[in-house]
C-alpha cells in the first residue's frame, strides 16, 4: 500500500499527543482519538484506493481536497457560527471541528484522476491507479 499517512521527519507534538491517545484502547469512544482528525478507512481494489473520511454535518463545498507534489490532503476549516444574543446553549455534546488529514501519494497513482464525492457525511475519494505499460522487446537491425 503507498497511500500513507504523512509525517515529516520529525514528528509534530499533535502526532505525538495523537499516536499516544491511539494507542490506549477504550479511552475514547469507538474510532475517535479526541485530536482533530477526521476518521478515516482505506481499502484497496485492482484498479486503484478507495477513502472514505468520515465528515457528518459539513458542507461539500467547505471541504478542500489538494494534490501538490505528491501529497494528497484533505481539510476543512469551521467557520464561526454567529449566534443571537436571545439565543442560550442549554447542552451542547458534539460539535464539528477544523481538521487537516495529508497524505503521500506513491508514483504508481494516477494524481490527475483523482475523484472525489460526499454523501451521507461521508466523503468518498477514489485514487486510479497508473496503467503499467510493458516494455515489449525491440529487435535493432545492425546495418
């Protein structure tokens, strides 16, 4: 598999505090760490990547897909919500917050014929992959 998760040589401190959260099963609810990640599942087919990245409650068009050498990222940015005055939180349990998911996209992955739609709060990206072409052995004439 060469989608992966981008990480910089030297690990972030939010990686560092992500991985460590990851890492204690059960402390948080089923496939949520507490970081701002948006979840996500990869699978694999003959011809190319599926991903699907969990996003509920958010608008298509304030989701940014990018591709930019090599780098496949994903992110949204939660816009201030302007709330009247006469109006009061009584309870308030999930809210959507800005995230940010990159990616490294290996050569084998045709970048140019990425696709991407959203339904059901789920945003579904498909990654082709290259066609391989063969090299067909060439017979040169000595002249």
């Amino acid at each position: 598999m060469t989608v992966r998760l981008h990480h910089p040589a030297r690990k972030s401190f939010d990686s560092v505090v992500d991985d460590f959260f990851n890492s204690i099963p059960g402390l948080w609810n089923d496939g949520y760490s507490g970081i701002n990640l948006a979840p996500v599942n990869i699978y694999e087919a003959a011809g190319g990547f599926h991903l699907e990245v969990s996003v509920p409650g958010i608008n298509k068009e304030d989701i940014k897909v990018n591709v930019d050498k090599g780098l496949l990222t994903i992110s949204y940015e939660k816009k201030e919500e302007g709330r009247s005055e006469d109006i009061k939180t009584v309870r308030r349990e999930f809210s959507q917050r800005s995230f940010k998911r990159s990616f490294t996209v290996a050569d084998q992955i045709d970048a140019d014929a990425i696709q991407a739609k959203y339904e059901n709060g789920i945003l579904k990206l498909f990654l082709p992959k290259k066609e391989v072409v063969k090299d067909t052995p060439k017979q040169v004439v000595v002249q």
